[in-house]
C-alpha cells in the first residue's frame, strides 16, 4: 500500500478514512448462514492474531474448511507502526461489515482485510481452522470455527511479499 500526506500519519489509526470494499458477487451455495458464520469466526481469529503482531509486522493468514470441496481463506494485516490495539479497531471495523459473497476484501489507509474461497497468498496460511459438526436443521446454531496456529509455517512467513498498489 502507498500512501502520502502532507501531514504525519505514521502511529495514527485514521479513522475517518473511508474503506474501500471489494466484492466478489458470485453466489454462496449451500448454507449461506453457516458460511456467513465460519467465515466470520475465522476472519475474528485472523484479526486477533494479526493485532498482537509486534513493530516489524502486523500479519495473519488463515483457512478453514466450509464443505469437503469449499476451503475459505483469510487474512488480515495493520502497518506496523499502529498499536494493537489501533490495528484491532481498524481491523474489526473492517470485518463486522463482512458481506455475503465467496470472496471479499476491504481496504483502509492502515489495515486490510481479504477472505476467497482460493487461497490468494503464498505459502501456509499460519491459522488452520475446523469446524464443529452442523447441528440438526432445526437448530438455529451453526457450529464453531477453532483456529489453531500451524507447527510448520508456509516460507517467508514472516515477511511481506505483497505490494498494494490502490489507483483511484
């Protein structure tokens, strides 16, 4: 991501910038709630850890499986200079307006958001989920998402290979 300012915004969560939202409008198949649900739980875990990321990076992947064919992957990212707690607000700000769509990214001045039902990123995605068996049809829950950190993270997890470019 770059960005410029004539006035300083390094440590600063701007909050009144506006996030941009970028949908993939192909449709959920299946059950839309329990989508809607593990994707949820899965991006508030990715959140989670990306805010406790110290000063060199703010970072987090993640997946978990939706169906025996369907895998949703995640991330979530702050730039370093935010304090976590900044980097949870912009990040959370982010994700409780998640839409209904296969893939979706959203994207601030300081932190972004992605999840896609392809895995978009290089390497292993540093959180791995399951999701508890679906309770009977005439249950309103949906099951949990348990994300776990992976023993063997993907290469170069630790450094950022991704420029954002944003054009308006």
């Amino acid at each position: 991501m770059v960005r410029y300012s004539n006035n300083s915004f390094f440590g600063i969560w701007d909050q009144d910038a506006a996030g941009l939202w970028l949908i993939n409008t192909q449709n959920v198949t299946g059950n839309v709630t329990r989508f809607n649900n593990i994707t949820h739980d899965m991006m508030i875990n990715i959140v989670s850890q990306a805010a406790r990321g110290g000063s060199d990076i703010k970072y987090e992947t993640g997946s978990v499986g939706y169906s025996s064919l369907v895998t949703v992957y995640g991330s979530a990212q702050c730039t370093p200079d935010l304090s976590s707690y900044d980097c949870m607000q912009c990040l959370v700000d982010a994700i409780v307006t998640l839409p209904t769509a296969i893939g979706a990214r959203f994207l601030q001045p300081n932190c972004n958001a992605r999840y896609e039902t392809y895995q978009f990123f290089n390497g292993n995605t540093t959180l791995t989920g399951t999701v508890s068996p679906s309770p009977p049809p005439t249950s309103n829950a949906t099951g949990t998402v348990i994300l776990s950190h992976s023993s063997t993270p993907g290469p170069n997890s630790g450094m950022l290979t991704k420029l954002y470019v944003i054009i308006a």
